[in-house]
C-alpha cells in the first residue's frame, strides 16, 4: 500500500491542525501542557524539545490510530465506499460538524484537562501523557475531527488516513514544540480573546464548504 492522494493534503491538515491549536477548545490548554514540559525541561531547551515532541508525538499516536481506524471501518464495506450515498452521508456529517461550530448548537461535550508538573523526567511519561491528552481533547475537537474522519471512512487507503491525522496532529502541537522549547524566550504570544473565536469560525467555514462539495459531488453521481 502507498500514499494517495494530492501531496498538498498533507500541508492542508498540518495547517489545519496549526488553526485549530488557535481556537478556544485548544488555545487556553497550551499552559497545562507547556507548564508540565518547562517544569521538568530543567532549563535546557534540548530536553524542553524533545519532551514536547514526546508529548504531541502522543497525541499524534492518538488521531492516527483513530485516522486508521476510520479507513478500515471505511474498506469494511469493500465497493460500497465508493457508493455516493456513503459520500452523500460523510458530506453532511462533515457539514453538520461546520454549522455546529458557528455556535448554533453544541455537542456538550466537556473537558477537564489536569497534568501533572514535576513529575520524573521521562520521555515516555510525556509520550504517555500525549496519548491521554489526545482523547482528553479529542472531545472538543470533535467538529473538526470527526469532519477528517468521516472523509477518511469514504478512502481505502490505510497509510494515508494515518499520515493525515499525522500530519493534522503535528500541526496543532507545533505551538507545544515552540513554548516547550523556548519557554519565555517567545514572546509576542497573544493572549485569549476574540481573536480565537475568528479563528474558530474561519474553520468552520471550511468545514462546511468541504461538506457542500461532498454533498454536491455524491449528487452529480447518482
């Protein structure tokens, strides 16, 4: 099996993942998690980098394991994935997802997200707390997720589903790798505001696009 797809994909869901590390659900976590790596990095950037990597490497773990679940859930049904009906239901799911996060409704979902600081310096418990935080937040993300994951369940090919949330993942961990990294070195950092909730609705924009052009694609091949 290899890789399919338009390469620009991959840039696609890393830039995706990178706004969606700016939106409400994830911004304010940054902190937390940031706060854990620099208590135990001891002041050294090198270990401050690669106790982040470990970190988002968890959740990348995460979203892949859950992209290569969606492609095999998807060739389940052999032919059946490429039916339009099943592109006509990803389209309106992902649609759904979009419309819900201009606020018109919610899913309620919760997240109390709670990390421990000056712990021992593992690089797997960073790893391992990457992989709990990825379903700890996967709930907020549910809009965005679940949009990438109803199109995964229409493809066939395994790598590229993994790859693709692999590639979302590291995008919305670049800021962690960053913060993990430099600490206060960064500045210019803007603080939690409105300017999340544009960000927010800028993705949900192209969520629904993205459901639309299911949608209209499914129809045009009945």
């Amino acid at each position: 099996m290899h890789l399919s797809g338009n390469p620009l994909d991959f840039i696609f869901a890393f830039f995706g993942g990178l706004l969606a590390s700016l939106t409400p659900c994830v911004y304010p976590l940054i902190p937390i998690s940031t706060g854990y790596i620099i208590g135990n990095a001891q002041n050294s950037r090198s270990r401050g980098f690669f106790l982040s990597l470990f970190y988002v490497t968890g959740i990348a773990i995460t979203y892949s394991s859950l992209g290569i679940l969606a492609v095999l859930t998807g060739r389940l049904f052999g032919e059946f994935s490429v039916n339009p009906v099943v592109n006509l239901i990803a389209g309106i799911l992902i649609l759904i997802f979009g419309i819900s996060m201009f606020d018109l409704f919610n899913f309620n979902f919760t997240l109390n997200l709670k990390l421990p600081v000056h712990r021992k310096r593992s690089y797997f418990l960073a790893l391992l707390l990457g992989l709990v935080s990825g379903f700890m937040i996967s709930p907020c993300l549910t809009p965005i997720l679940g949009s990438i994951l109803a199109y995964l369940s229409t493809t066939k090919n395994v790598f590229y589903g993994g790859f693709l949330l692999l590639s979302f993942s590291y995008g919305m961990g670049l800021i962690f790798i960053l913060i993990g990294t430099f600490g206060a070195g960064i500045t210019g950092l803007p603080k939690p505001g409105r300017w999340m909730v544009i960000v927010k609705k800028v993705c949900a924009a192209a969520l629904v696009l993205a459901g639309l052009y299911f949608i209209f694609t499914a129809l045009r091949r009945f």
